[in-house]
C-alpha cells in the first residue's frame, strides 16, 4: 500500500489532537470560532479516515512504523476508524451548540477531541503496548468529561467508580501483555497473529487469553462491573452519545482484534459467553423497567454489549463488528435525539390491542418468524455446520420476531395491518443475514474463523441461552407492570434497581474510601473524626 495511506490514518487522530489545542489556544476569540474550528478538524478527521479506509480495501492491509509509530491497519481497522471519526464529527459539531454560551465550553472541546484521537489511536496501533497506552489515555480522557461538572455528588461517584474499574481492566491488559511475550516473544500485531506457539507455552497463552476476556469485560461495562454505565448522566449528553457509540465499544473491538489469538484458548472463550449471555439478560430485563428515558438507554447499552460478547464468545467475530456499527450509529441518535422523546411519544399513533389473546396467536407468531429465519438463513447459504454463531444468533433475532407479528395480531387494523408486520419481518430477516455474510466475507481474513459447535458445554451453553431471551420475550407479553400485586410489584422494585448491584458499589467504594481516610489522618498526627 503507497505511504500516503498510512499517513491518512494517521492524519485522522493528528487532527482531532490539533482540535483540542486549538479549543484551549484560540482564548481571544469567540467561543463559537473556536468550536467552529474543532468542527472543521473532526470533519478533515473523517475524510482522513474514509480516504485511509478507500485505500485498505483497494490495496490491502498496512503494516509498519509512521513518524515512529507502529501501526497495523487491515479492515476491521478501516471500518472502525471511519466509525469513531464519524461519531465524533458529529458529536463535536453538536456539543458547539448544545454548549454555547457554557464558560466550560472550550475546556469541553478540547478533552472531546482528545478523547476521539486516543480511541483513533487504538484502532490503528500496531503494537500491544501502543494499544494499551491508546486504551489508558482514552480512559483517562473519559475521566475530565465526566467529571466537566465536578460539584455535582453523582457525577464524582459514577467517574470514581468508572475510574476504579477502568485501572482494573488496564491491569489486565497489562498481564496480557506479559503472557503473550512469554507465549509468543513479540507484541506486534502483525507477527503475533502469523506466530506459532512455543513448546510448553499452553499456560502463558490461556493466562493471556482470560487477562484480555477480564480487561474487555471490564471496559465494556460486562455484569458486575456495569453500574458505573447507567450513573454518568451528569454529563452532558454528547459524552453519553461519544461513550455509548464509541468508547464502550473498545472492549469488544479489543477481544475481535485479538481473535486468532482466543480461539486458541476455547475455556476463555466460553467464559466470555457466559459473561456476555448473563450480561445481556440482565441489562435487557432491567430496561423494561425504567421510567428515565437515559438510564433506559444505559441498560439497553449495557445488554446490547452483553450480546457483542455472547457473539464473539461463540466465535462469531464478523456479527460483533456488524453490532458495533449498528449499535454505534443507533445509539448516538438516541441520545443526541433524547430530548425530543416526549415530543415523538405524543405525537405516536398505535391501534388498540384486544383485552383478550389466544394463545395460538403466540404460536402462530413464533412459527412464522421461525419460518422466515430459517429460509433467510438457507437464501443466503448460512447453515448450523458452516457458521453456527451467526445462525444461532439468527434465533434470538427470531425471538423479537415473534414479538413484531404477535403486536400485529393484536391490533384490529385488519389484513392490511398484518400483511404490513409481515412484511417488515421478513426484510429484516433477510437484511440481517446478507449484512452477516457481507461482513463474513468482508472480514474473512482479518478476524479468526468460526468455531465448530462440537462439545456438551456449547449445546448446553446454547440451550441456556436461548431459553433466556426466550422468557424475556416472554415476560416482555406477560409482564403486567408495576401496578400489579404480590410477587411481580416485589419483582418490579428489585429489577428496576438493579438488583441493587449499584448500591452494593457505591457502598463497598464509600467504604474504602473512608478507610483511606482514616489512614491518612492517623499517619498524618491527628485522629480521626
């Protein structure tokens, strides 16, 4: 690939640095001049980026050094890179208005901007220690932003816990690091991924392979280390729009770039689904119950990352990246769209739905929705033996299926109603499964193939699964709400607090920090209060 590829990647988080300098440099002129800069950058950004991006699927993948940096950049690079620098494009462009005549403004800009270049920087590195140094950096950028409003209790609680669990996971990383030296002896991407594991070295790699798993859990707020997520609402919205889009999506990226390294370690592997599976029952179930239109979208964040693991858990790499460019670009426009809600709610029409239902309209809604999965499915060649992640995750799509056409079922529209329903069913099938083969193709020698379904622990692990998001479905047409008696008001309250995770972390941190506290004054001559 020519060099002036490479310098376009590179190009890309250089811009969005110099956005930052110039947020805090241009203090003689207005503030809306200096975010109209930033925005003119974060624009140049994306054009870098898309122009680096042309030039990896015309001329293949780059590696080597740029002014000394290491960079590797193949396609899922490309694609991401082109991702980040969009979302934050736009989240600059919007922060310059939502945050006009703020006297933080400027100090905003410039750690916006610099958050974007850190997540820009891991995307492309070419090292593992380049990655971790991007990984902390974007953490500790994070930091400034949610805290941009430090005198407020809530904001101070959710970044010292996000904080916590940030270095936790940076530990992790950093073991990684070490295991995969002694495994391998290098940490540059390009020969990590095309070396052969040494003699005796099973140990080192499994080590590594759960380290990555805890650091990516830990970054991509995975059940228990979630209750940070749903807190950073003292922000503003364009950090919850930047976060939930972009940088809650490092931890998914991480365990996708570092797959020909995992499927060598299957027991990790299993322990991601696990983690994921739970996590996305957990941050499902617990959305249905919020009444905050953010903390909704918070534990909906905090499922759908749930999901990216369970599907890189069961090796399907390819789907994962397909969710976090979904995931990415639907999450931003929530947020950035969050306040006009209640206007659209209100303006809303939806038909009448019977006080009565059969329960062979259940039936018949599951069977058809099956029907359509199962024949996008085999259109486009997709079967359990060839990819059985992407078919797996198939059902569960069947899963919100069934719940599209028994609404309409439910509605006295008539014919044209269902026929309506119907159809959106089954060109969302449809679309689903050629955006999972094109990017199945699109990736196929960038992320590590799928792993065959051939132990009692995946069925069994499958069949969990399954039945999980299959009470949630469920629960979401039986659920009788918060009004009812006995057990489900009881189950209302425990799941619309979280089970009460946060709580449990709020406390555990105010302890040690108290602690810390005591210690200081006692060493310090006094005693303490």
């Amino acid at each position: 690939m020519t060099p002036w590829i490479s310098y376009a990647a590179i190009a890309a988080p250089a811009q969005l640095v110099c956005a930052g300098l110039a947020a805090s440099a241009l203090v003689s002129f207005r503030a809306r001049t200096s975010a109209a800069v930033c925005a003119v950058l974060a624009g140049g950004a994306v054009l870098a980026a898309l122009l680096c991006a042309v030039g990896i699927f015309v001329g293949g993948k780059f590696q080597g050094d740029v002014a000394g940096i290491p960079l590797y950049i193949d396609r899922l690079s490309a694609i991401m890179l082109s991702l980040v620098a969009l979302i934050g494009a736009i989240v600059i462009r919007y922060s310059g208005n939502y945050l006009d005549g703020d006297p933080g403004q400027r100090r905003f800009l410039q750690w916006l901007s610099w958050t974007v270049a850190a997540v820009l920087m891991l995307v492309i590195s070419g090292h593992f220690v380049g990655f971790v140094l991007a990984w902390i950096a974007t953490s500790l950028s994070l930091h400034r932003l949610l805290l941009f409003y430090p005198e407020r209790p809530g904001a101070q609680i959710a970044a010292r816990k996000k904080f916590v669990v940030s270095r936790l996971g940076d530990v992790a990383l950093i073991l990684a690091g070490v295991c995969l030296y002694q495994a391998f002896g290098t940490l540059e991407f390009g020969a990590l991924f095309a070396a052969e594991l040494g003699a005796g070295q099973e140990t080192a790699l499994t080590a590594a392979a759960f380290a990555l798993i805890v650091g990516a859990a830990m970054k991509s707020a995975q059940f228990p280390f979630h209750s940070w997520l749903p807190e950073v609402m003292e922000t503003p919205t364009p950090v919850s729009a930047l976060m939930h889009a972009g940088i809650i999506n490092a931890g998914g990226f991480l365990v996708i770039r570092m797959s020909h390294i995992l499927v060598q370690a299957p027991a990790a592997l299993h322990m991601l689904a696990v983690i994921g599976t739970f996590t996305a029952l957990f941050g499902s179930l617990t959305m249905l119950t919020q009444t905050s239109i953010k903390k909704s979208l918070a534990f909906s964040t905090v499922g759908q990352m749930g999901f990216m693991m369970l599907q890189c858990g069961l090796g399907a790499f390819s789907s994962a990246l397909l969710h976090i460019v979904a995931h990415a670009l639907y999450k931003a426009h929530a947020f950035l769209a969050s306040g006009s809600v209640v206007d659209i709610a209100r303006a809303a029409w939806a038909p009448p739905i019977r006080d009565s239902r059969h329960p062979g309209e259940l039936l018949l809604a599951f069977l058809a929705a099956a029907a359509l999965t199962v024949g996008s499915a085999a259109a486009f060649g997709l079967s359990p033996g060839t990819e059985p992640g992407i078919v797996f995750l198939g059902a569960i799509l069947q899963m919100a299926l069934t719940y599209l056409l028994w609404n309409a079922l439910a509605h006295q529209a008539g014919p044209k109603q269902i026929f309506r329903a119907s159809l959106i069913a089954a060109g969302t099938s449809l679309l689903y499964f050629a955006l999972q083969t094109g990017f199945l193709n699109l990736l196929t020698s960038d992320v590590a193939g799928p792993i065959p379904v051939d132990s009692l622990f995946d069925g069994l692990l499958l069949s969990i699964v399954l039945a999980g998001f299959f009470s949630i479905l469920m629960l979401q047409i039986e659920y009788p709400g918060p009004a009812a008696a006995g057990i489900w008001q009881a189950a209302y309250v425990h799941i619309y607090n979280g089970f009460y995770i946060s709580t449990l972390a709020n406390r555990l941190l105010a302890s040690r920090r108290l602690a810390s506290a005591r210690f200081s004054h006692r060493h310090s001559g006094g005693m303490p209060q």
